[in-house]
C-alpha cells in the first residue's frame, strides 16, 4: 500500500510561500547588521545612533503589533496578511530611497509599522492550518527563511551596497516583495476557519481578555527572554567583525552564505527533530550551545577568517534551533479562537524586547578611535545570561501545555471507544 504522503500539493506551496514571505521581512531586517560599517561611515552616525535605526524598528512593530491583535482575528487572515505586506513595501521603498540619518529612522518606523505585524499573521495561519504533529517541520521551513536570508540577501546585499551603495539593498528587497505579493494574491485561499469560534466580543474586549490570560503572560514573559540575545548580537556584528577581529568587508559576504548555507540545511532537520525528539529538548540544547559560542565569541581578538567561519557556523545553527522549536512550543498554548490575538501580543512583545535591547546593546557598546568596539564581552555575558533565564521560563511553558493536553486527553472518549460510537451512530 502506497505511503499517505505527509503534505498534499497545496499546503506545500503555501509553506514555500510563507517562508520566502518570510524571508523578505527577515531580509529587511537582517540587512542593517552587515550595513552597520558602511552606515557608521557614510551617514557619520554614532553606535547610539545606529542602535535606534535597529530598535526603531522593532518599537514601531510593537506598537503596531498591540494595536492590531484585537482585531486579528476577526478578518480573513489573508487580507491582513496583503494589508501589512502593502504597507512593509512601501516602507522599504522609503528606506531605499532615504538621503540622510533622520529620513531613514522615519522609514523604519514606517517598515516597522506594518512588517512587524506579519509575522504574527503568518504562525497564526500555520496554526491554524497544520496540526501539532507536524509543526515542527513547517516551522523548520518557513523559520529556514532566516538562512536563506544568510545565503542569499545579505551577501547579495552587501555586494550591491559596495557597487551601488546602501540603498541598493532595500530596493531589492522592495522587488522580491512584490514577486510574494502577486502570488499571495493569485494563488491563496482564505483562512477563516477561526471566524466561526469567536465569541461576539469587541476588539479591545477579545484584546484584553488576550492580555489577562495567566497562560499567555507566562508566554509573552518567556518571550522577553528569548529577543533578549538576537536583537543584542546583531546590530554590531558586521562592525564588531571589522574592527574587532580584523577582517576586512569584502570577507564580510563569505562568512553569511557560508554560515546561511549550513543552517539552511540545518533548518529541516531540526523542525523533524523538535516533531521527533520533543521542542523543549531541542531548545535546551541550542540555547546550551548558543550560550557556549557566544562567551568564546564575543572575548575574541584579531582572529583568522577560518576561524571566524565556524564559529558563525555553530552559533546560528544554535540560535536556529532555539527559534523553530520555541516557534513551535509557543502555537501550542493560545485556543485555536485566541491565536491571531496572542501571536500578534507575542510579536509585539519581541518586538518591544528586541528594540530595548537594542537600545541598550548601544548604550554598552562603545566605539573607540579607529573603530574598535569596546565592552563586547560584556554584552555577550548579558546574552548568556538571558539564555540560561530562558530556559527556565520555557520549561514552565512546556509543562503548562503538556499538562493541558493530559487534561484534554482524560476528558474525551479513548479512541476505541469513540470509534465504536461512531459505528453504532452510523447504523
């Protein structure tokens, strides 16, 4: 007998569009990091300055992502989808156009004012779409986009700001986006399954009961913690890798594909191993990792790029596990009524983490005469510190969800028993 095969044709499509969603808004973001020399330089900004371009960003996409998770779940969430990506597009058109420092804070926020909302949307639909079983493997994917981004966008990137400037960048990214748009347009169905379970309430009364939820606070508190050491490493990685370790920016390109082609391959893998192993198992032992290549990382001085490579290599895989299997643990503790609401707050929540954060990685870093960062271990000490906090909170998460689904489990009918129900039902 012929294997039922795990996705038919449709939901593999809508999986490769969702992540290559995925991978514009990622890409727009990750973008700046390896931007950071050449902005510092050309646009004659200081670190503080550069971390609010980074948190801008990330504030306004909080704000944003607040503001519209009454409402998530109260639309077809395809139309939301295509309203935000609309306005993402036109934010990166702005920021591609931006002749100076202030113009392109003011593009961020706009960016961030739509872009930060989709990916809310974007698990709410996979949630909504795939069962438990197998989200693991879809998160794997769509989350894959982050590597993607490694192995294509930012050495693209870099190589378009170094021909054609920094603006470059963005524009293409504006086209890529537009390529996603047409096909969601095209080829997507409607997703409102979850319309017919809400409950009459008005948007800031399902808003509020979202915010108020035990439940979901000890979510959204666990994803403080887990914002905390992304948004801090990276804005200064690119300059920290100049002017720290010695590489020049045309070395720059190779570390990102090389790093993005093995978490790309990685990514997959991982998603079958969360489904398989356990999520919470496979979180433990990225943040471990993480945590490990971070203090060795960040306490590094003039260093050899094929040393460099690795170690790049090792901490995305680690933080890539730490994404997918969190992802993936998070879509199982909102109601199936209730997910667009909490994965708008739990975005709003990163999103307002990540831009603090990255404020304060400004506030420690300190750039020196000639560029060298100074007090860059320290900031790695206080990622590893919120890595090893977070493993803690999310042990709470995993026993929270494991416990609600033992009390579901005792409360319906053993299968067997169902399935003779049902027979003696049908006659």
């Amino acid at each position: 007998m012929q294997q039922e095969k795990l996705f038919t044709p449709y939901q593999i499509f809508l999986i490769a569009i969702l992540a290559f969603l995925q991978f514009t808004i990622i890409l727009d973001f990750m973008v700046l990091s390896p931007l950071g020399a050449q902005l510092l330089q050309e646009l004659s900004i200081s670190t503080q300055q550069f971390g609010w371009v980074v948190s801008a960003y990330a504030f306004s996409a909080g704000a944003a992502g607040l503001l519209a998770a009454g409402f998530a779940d109260r639309f077809d969430r395809k139309r939301m989808l295509l309203f935000f990506y609309a306005g993402f597009i036109a934010g990166t058109f702005l920021c591609g156009i931006a002749p100076n420092y202030h113009f392109l804070l003011v593009a961020r926020i706009v960016t961030g004012l739509f872009g930060g909302v989709i990916g809310s949307v974007i698990f709410a639909i996979i949630s909504d779409l795939f069962s438990m079983q197998v989200r693991g493997r879809v998160m794997g994917f769509v989350q894959m986009s982050f590597a993607v981004s490694q192995v294509l966008g930012i050495p693209v990137g870099l190589y378009l700001a170094n021909g054609w400037g920094w603006h470059a960048p963005f524009l293409l990214i504006v086209w890529l986006s537009l390529l996603a748009f047409a096909l969601i347009v095209w080829k997507m169905k409607p997703v409102k399954g979850h319309l017919d379970l809400q409950a009459g309430h008005s948007a800031l009364v399902h808003l509020r009961n979202t915010l108020t939820e035990s439940r979901y606070l000890k979510g959204f508190a666990a994803t403080t913690l887990l914002a905390t050491g992304g948004f801090m490493l990276m804005p200064f990685g690119s300059a920290f890798a100049v002017h720290n370790l010695g590489l020049t920016l045309a070395q720059l390109p190779p570390i990102y594909m090389a790093t993005g082609i093995c978490a790309m391959l990685a990514g997959p893998l991982l998603g079958r191993l969360s489904d398989q192993w356990g999520s919470y198992r496979v979180f433990v032992a990225g943040s471990l990792l993480s945590m490990l290549i971070v203090v060795v990382y960040t306490n590094l001085g003039l260093t050899p790029l094929w040393l460099v490579i690795p170690l790049n290599i090792t901490l995305f895989i680690g933080i890539t596990s730490r994404m997918i299997s969190s992802s993936a643990l998070m879509s199982a503790l909102p109601d199936p009524a209730d997910r667009g609401a909490f994965m708008g707050v739990n975005s709003s929540v990163a999103q307002l983490s990540g831009g603090i954060a990255s404020a304060v990685a400004g506030m420690i870093v300190v750039q020196k005469e000639g560029g060298f960062l100074a007090h860059y271990d320290t900031l790695g000490y206080v990622v590893v510190a919120s890595m090893a906090i977070g493993i803690g909170m999310m042990l709470g998460i995993h026993r929270l969800i494991r416990d609600r689904h033992r009390e579901k489990m005792a409360a319906e009918p053993a299968p067997s028993v169902q399935a003779t129900l049902e027979e003696v039902a049908a006659g």
